[in-house]
C-alpha cells in the first residue's frame, strides 16, 4: 500500500513525464515538507529520489556523466571511495563478492600459468582478496597475468599498485597489464593481444556490464558485441555480479518504478543493519548517484546505469554461445551474511532478500563445439 509520501513522489514522477513541471513542483514542495532526514531513516531514499526527479524537471539531468569518472567534489566522497564503504558494510556486495572469488579461485588455482581479465577492475581490491584466498588454500598459480580492463587510469593505477602489495605478500607472481578504456571501445589490435596471453583464461566482471555505452533506443547491441567478444577469448569460465533490476530498456515511468522498487529494498536492508548512522547515510548516496542517473538524466545517450535483470543476462550470454557454469552450483563461499538467502539456478545465484532477488552471480563458460 502507498504511504502520503509514496503517492506525492510517483504524482511528481507523473506530472514531469506528462510536461506538467508546475504541477510537478508542487507535489516535490509538499514532499519536502513531510521529510525529517535526520531522524527518519527512510525519509534520505525519498529525498534521493525526489532530487532526481527535480533534476529531470529542470533540466539539469539532461547530460549526466558518469560519476566514476567525472566526480564533483562539491558532492562529497568519490564514488569509488564510497563504493569501498559499501563493500564493508552491505552483504549484497560482500557475498557477491565472496561468490565471485570462491569460483575464480577453482578455475585459477594451482595452475602454472592463467591469466585473469578483469572488466570494470576499478582500484582492485577484489583481486587482493582472491590472491589471499589463493595463498590460504595453497592454490596461488605460479605466474598470473592479470589485465586490468577500465576507463579510469587513476583506478588503474591504484589497481596495479594494491595487487603488487599483495602479491608481495602472499609471494604470488603477477604480471598486471592495465588497458585504459571502456571495454566496448577496445581495439582489435587489443582484443588480439588478450587472446594471445596464457591460459586457462578467465574473465570477470563485477557491477561494470551495466555501464557498456549504448546508443538511445538500442536492445543492447553493443554489450551482446561485448560479450561476443569475450566468447572469443576462450575462456574456461566467465563471472559476473549485476544488480537484478531493468533500468536499461524499460520506458522512463516504469525505469522510475523499477528502481523505487529496487533502491528502497537496498535501503530497508540497510537500515536494518548495525552500520554507524553517518556511513549508512553515504552508503544511501552512493545508490542516490545511481538513482539520479536512472530517473534524472534526460538524455538517454548519457546514461550510465543500465541494469538488466538476471534473466536477461543469460539469455545474452546464451547467444553469444555461453553455457552455465558448473562449478557455480557447487561453491559454498564463507562468510555470506544471513539475511541473505542464495536462490541457486543453472548458471546463477540470486541474493535474495525478502524474496526479493537483488543481485546475481552469474558464472558461464563456452558451448562446446557440437560435432
């Protein structure tokens, strides 16, 4: 059931659809005046979501940029550095994490070489965790190329430092290769060099296909391209995390649905979570960067955040010649927080909280050619 607050947000989300901005204003004003984000955990994900929406109406949305890449310091933290928050404290992203490693873990370990491509590696943290993980089961390969695929080169280059310090540690051999560029905008000559590099090769890819460019209007050419792509690399296995939501192709009022469902569930998972007021409030902010990109960018060719659900995915993966992953269905990761439930399928595992799968992990490799 709809709250007054509900009903005077998705009004607003109406009216500025329908080219009705003074009728629009008026339900963001009378909104406001109901908010205490101070007091009232809840009332931060209305005053997110209500700002996009303000954004939009104004304008102000219409050329959004991607906040990794173009942080505003006026705005607070980076967004990478609130992403580390959010890997600390919120078991969707720890236990996807968690999932991701113990997969990449038996398809790496105890090989004499493989190499690990990582699209979307940011400042490689996850990879300082798999190498720990390596190093305790005793599964550390003798030499790992690791190819560090983002746009950011001051990502890239944290990435290659943080690796190096770990793999000191753990006495790990590691050859970091960092490729500064979105991965739809690799050249051949590039794609070339990462079907030379040793195998067995894998591939991962947590919360970065989401991000693909695509042109307005478009079913998602360029990310089957993508996929494609890494199909041709011959992987022995391919990882993926992405949050379980449509704001890719769903039209602007049901995107605006969609993610209200989506964000205010992270949020009530949040908040029932023993996380210091203060960080569970910048953790919402993170989120709110994304919902602004969802419901306040008017211009579509600038969005950044364009989740599909799971199911989606793996068709995608299907026809770009990719099978479930066996080895997904088998791993049993530590660690994973008990609000959570897995729901296991071929190839995935949905995060579920309140029967509300949030994020998947997805593990495929390629069809094997049929005689």
């Amino acid at each position: 059931m709809r709250t007054v607050k509900d009903e005077l947000l998705f009004r607003a989300v109406e009216h500025t659809l329908s080219g009705q901005p003074i009728e629009a204003a008026h339900e963001l004003a009378s909104l406001e005046t109901l908010l205490d984000v101070d007091s009232v955990p809840e009332d931060l994900g209305y005053l997110l979501f209500a700002t996009a929406v303000s954004h939009r109406l104004e304008g102000v949305g219409v050329g959004a940029r991607n906040p990794y890449l173009y942080p505003h310091p006026e705005e607070g933290a980076r967004q990478i550095d609130l992403f580390r928050l959010l890997m600390t404290h919120m078991p969707l992203a720890s236990a996807a994490d968690a999932l991701a490693n113990a997969v990449l873990v038996e398809l790496l370990g105890k090989r004499d070489e493989a190499t690990l491509v990582d699209v979307g590696i940011g400042q490689g943290r996850q990879e300082g965790r798999l190498l720990k993980a390596l190093s305790e089961q005793g599964a550390l390969p003798r030499r790992l190329t690791l190819v560090g695929v983002d746009p950011s080169g001051a990502s890239l280059a944290q990435a290659e430092e943080s690796t190096a310090k770990v793999a000191r540690e753990v006495g790990a051999s590691v050859r970091f290769v960092g490729v500064e560029a979105p991965v739809e905008s690799l050249s051949e000559s590039t794609w070339s060099v990462l079907r030379g590099l040793p195998g067995p090769r894998v591939v991962n890819a947590a919360f970065a296909l989401h991000h693909v460019a695509e042109e307005p209007g478009s079913v998602g050419a360029v990310r089957d391209a993508v996929l494609r792509r890494l199909r041709a690399l011959e992987p022995s296995g391919v990882v993926l995390c992405e949050p379980n939501t449509d704001h890719f192709r769903a039209p602007p009022l049901e995107r605006f649905l969609n993610a209200w469902k989506h964000f205010t569930q992270v949020f009530h998972l949040l908040d029932t979570l023993e996380v210091p007021r203060e960080e569970r409030a910048a953790i919402k902010r993170f989120f709110g960067r994304e919902v602004e990109d969802v419901v306040g960018t008017v211009d579509e060719s600038a969005r950044c955040e364009r989740h599909e659900l799971a199911e989606t995915w793996m068709a995608r993966l299907k026809r770009a010649g990719f099978v479930p992953l066996e080895v997904l269905e088998q791993v049993e990761p530590e660690g994973v927080h008990p609000v959570l439930e897995l729901r296991r399928e071929p190839g995935l595992v949905g995060l579920s909280w309140k029967n509300e799968v949030l994020v998947a992990v997805m593990g495929v490799r390629p069809e094997e050619a049929r005689a």
